[in-house]
C-alpha cells in the first residue's frame, strides 16, 4: 500500500502541508504544487442514464414523505471506519440511505425539506476533490489515492434527486428550525449538529418505519435476491469442487473460494460465511473457519452473495466431505429435512408469521421423542420448549438489504405478523448435538445439520428461490457426485 504525503487537506490544516511523520517527501514546492493545477483533460460525464431502481427509490421517498409531513428527515449513509492506524474497513452504506437512493458512497445524506404537502429530496455529497488547492492528491481521500467520484452534477442524474455539497450540511442544520427526525448511529457530525433539535423517541419511530417499509418486496428487490441467491447457488458448487483442497489445508480454504464467487459476480459476502466441518457444525455462528476439513464429517456451509445493491443471499447447506452421508448422519439429516419442508409448506400468505416456525420445530420433537432423547408427549415438549436443547434458534428470518432484515419492525408487524404476497423469508430449522453432551448416544455427538432455503411468499403459495441446490440426501449425494467426478 503506497504512502500517501499526508491524510488531511491542505485548507483543513493550520499548515499549508500536514506531512505524515516518516513520510519521505520534505514537503512540496511551490513549483510541483503549481504544476499539479493544471494540464488535467475534462473528465465530466455527460451521457449517464438513471440507476436501475431509481423509479423504486423514488416510491420509497414518497411514501417516506407522506409518513413525516412537514418534519425535516434526515438520513445519512456513514462515514469510513478506521481498522487500524490509517486504513479502514471497506465502506458499505447504511441501509436506510441506500434503500432511499441507491447510493453507495460514505458520508452522503439524504435530507427531505417539508415543502407544502410534501417535501423536497437533496442527496448531500462529497464532490470531485478540489485540484486548485491540492487536495486530490495530497489528501489521504483525494481522487488520486481513493479513486474518481461522481460530481454533484452526474450524481443528480444518476439518483434522480438534486445533490450538494455535504461539507456544507451540518451548519445548515444546525439553523434549522421546525420538526427534524434523524437516522441515528451512521454519522456522529450530523447528529451533533442536530442535537438540540431531535429526540430518541422521534428518531425510532423514522427507523421503525424505514424497517417496516422493507418487509415487502418490490419487483426490483424479488430480482435482486433472485440474482444473488443465482450467484450464491454457483459460489456452493465451487466450493463441492474444491472439497479434496480443503481437506489438505482447512475451512478457510471453503471460505476463500466461496469469497472469489461473491466479489466476482457481487460486491461481497452478505455476512461472514460460516464454513463449520465436523463439530464445529454445531456452533450456530461458526465464523472462525480455521479448523480442519476431514472425510467422513460433515461441513455445515452457510453463506450467501450480497449484489452490488446490497441485497444479500443466505443458504445453508449441510453436506458430507466425502460425498456420502453415514448411517447416524443420514438419519438427523433428513429429520431436519422433513422439517424444512413442513416449514416451507407453512408458508402461505394469509399465515400468521410464526407458522412456519411452529410446523418446523413441531416435526422436530417427534423426532427427538421418537428417538428417546426427551420426554414426550410431543406437546409437553413443545409447551416447555424442551426441543430447544439440539435446535437452538428460530426457523428464519426476513431477508433483504440486511441477512436479518427488518430488525428494527415492531413485533406486531413482524413475528406477530401476517405474510403477504412479496415478503421474502429463510426457512432454517437445525438439530446439533454437541460433542461434549452426555443427556445423547455418543454417535450423535458432534453432528450438526442445517438447511436453509430463501422463500418468497407468492399469491398462490410460495417460491423458494434457492431450489436450483439439491436439499434431499439422495439428492445431494448425487449432485455432489456430478461436481467432484
């Protein structure tokens, strides 16, 4: 990584230079600082087109408006967080920002001014740096270090709403007078400047709200999870076709190779992959990928492509290394298959949310009681949620923007909810016996198993959207088969 000469702009400083302490340039003469002005083609884009969703997030906008009349709202995308000393982590907008404009980039803000019965949207921004003081190459953020961004002027057409300069936004905000309500925890500035005009409770309802407006999908959002969950199908067969690597290094070899696909065909991972061979398969959020991969265990796969629209995957897989399934394996495998799909079945629009759930954990039980690991009646186990011992979480979730998506939706809205055509959710039911738990036969312990499939609830039924990934254990046997030869 190259050594910038210094992370601040020269007008942000006290002196004409901030030069970084073991820098190796003394500093810049009047000369090169003269010569970097000017010889610089015109480099505008004239001819762009609006962003693919930019009919939807004007929707969005407008039933936002109609929600908060005559209240100023405020929505900031986030600033660079820093890793360590001078590097950050890779940027990724706050959701509410990026669902309201389509934007990516850090430290923009969205504000909507009351304007009459409604309001009027401006999309605060940095601009191209400045090459008369030096800024795009001395500062650390300059276009020559971090890369070319839009001017106000292509970003207006891009997004389809006027943009300004955001370096100018927090004075102007803290002027402002009337009703203002703010998306917290993105950007400390913008909330200090706002300190003295917004209240907690104000700020939730506008959060609840942005989550809640999530929970159905458009068109565009169903063909974005389609996408993903497309890439994510393609990211689980190579990881199949790379089993025999793995197994000579460790799940960070899965990882990785799953990695490739998603920064391929999207723009990440949707969450860190969890990547669990052998018992690590019963840690529910297994992330440390660096144990070892081995024949006759099973890899508990879960991971999922994001699109360069945010819009994330999350599949789980649950498959032997070596291609087939033992007898003990088989066995709690398509128990919680038979789960899934009575879960699956559950969804229906018109069905309470927790339906699906219900019907996933109610097929569990029998199992467990069938088996002799706990006490029925199936309904006593049920009424004290004694299954919960070996399945551990919930069925599913919603699935968005976020893995988890809608987090911030009231409980009414959500698990207490009903499903309707549009809304996009994961079916995951899981049975893990863990490697030290004596109350099981010791054949059980250390498996762990999961399925997991995206469903979107139709009018007629549902769809799952992942269903081009074998899920039956024939089935996966004979599709890993036909990957590895």
């Amino acid at each position: 990584m190259a050594d910038e000469l210094t992370p601040e702009t020269p007008e942000e400083s006290e002196e004409p230079i901030k030069q970084r302490k073991n820098g190796l340039y003394p500093g810049v003469s009047d000369e090169l600082a003269e010569n970097m002005k000017s010889g610089w083609a015109d480099t505008e884009l004239r001819d762009l087109e609006p962003i693919a969703q930019a009919a939807e997030t004007a929707a969005r906008r407008a039933a936002l408006s109609a929600r908060f009349p005559g209240e100023r709202l405020v929505i900031p995308a986030g600033n660079l967080k820093t890793r360590s000393n001078d590097t950050e982590y890779a940027f990724r907008a706050s959701v509410e920002y990026a669902y309201l404009t389509g934007n990516q980039t850090e430290d923009g803000v969205l504000v909507l001014e009351p304007k009459g019965e409604g309001h009027d949207a401006t999309i605060y921004l940095l601009p191209r740096s400045d090459r008369e003081n030096g800024e795009f190459w001395l500062s650390g953020q300059g276009e020559l270090w971090v890369g070319r961004r839009h001017s106000l002027t292509e970003a207006a057409k891009l997004y389809g709403v006027p943009a300004s300069d955001v370096r100018e936004l927090a004075a102007a905000l803290r002027e402002a007078t009337g009703p203002v309500r703010v998306v917290r925890g993105h950007d400390a500035g913008i909330e200090a400047a706002l300190t003295d005009k917004v209240t907690a409770e104000r700020d939730e309802e506008l959060r609840v709200f942005l989550s809640e407006a999530r929970l159905v999908k458009d068109d565009f959002e169903i063909g974005e999870l389609q996408k993903a969950v497309d890439s994510t199908v393609r990211g689980f067969e190579d990881v199949v076709r790379v089993l025999d690597k793995a197994q000579a290094t460790s799940e960070r070899y899965i990882e990785g190779t799953f990695f490739l696909r998603a920064r391929v065909e999207g723009n990440d991972v949707g969450y860190g992959t969890i990547a669990a061979a052998g018992p690590h398969a019963c840690t529910l959020h297994w992330v440390r990928n660096d144990g070892p991969v081995r024949a006759g265990d099973l890899l508990l796969l879960d991971a999922g492509v994001e699109t360069h629209t945010y819009y994330t995957a999350d599949v789980t897989r649950t498959l032997p290394v070596d291609g087939r399934f033992t007898d003990i394996q088989r066995k709690i495998y398509d128990a919680v298959y038979d789960a899934q799909e009575a879960g699956i079945a559950a969804v229906q629009p018109g069905a309470k949310y927790r339906d699906f759930h219900d019907a996933a954990q109610r097929v569990l039980a029998e199992r467990l009681v069938e088996w002799g690991l706990v006490e029925g009646p199936v309904e006593r186990v049920l009424e004290l949620g004694l299954q919960r011992r070996w399945t551990l979480h919930g069925t599913g979730h919603m699935l968005g923007m976020d893995v988890h998506d809608c987090a911030a939706a009231r409980v009414e809205s959500y698990v207490d909810g009903t499903l309707e055509p549009g809304v996009v959710l994961t079916v995951e039911p899981g049975l893990y016996f863990q490697a030290d738990d004596l109350t099981v036969p010791e054949e059980y312990r250390g498996i762990g198993v999961r399925i997991e499939d995206d469903i979107l609830v139709t009018a007629d039924g549902n769809r799952n959207l992942s269903a081009a990934l074998p899920r039956r254990s024939d089935e996966v046997e004979t599709w890993m088969a036909s990957l590895t030869g």
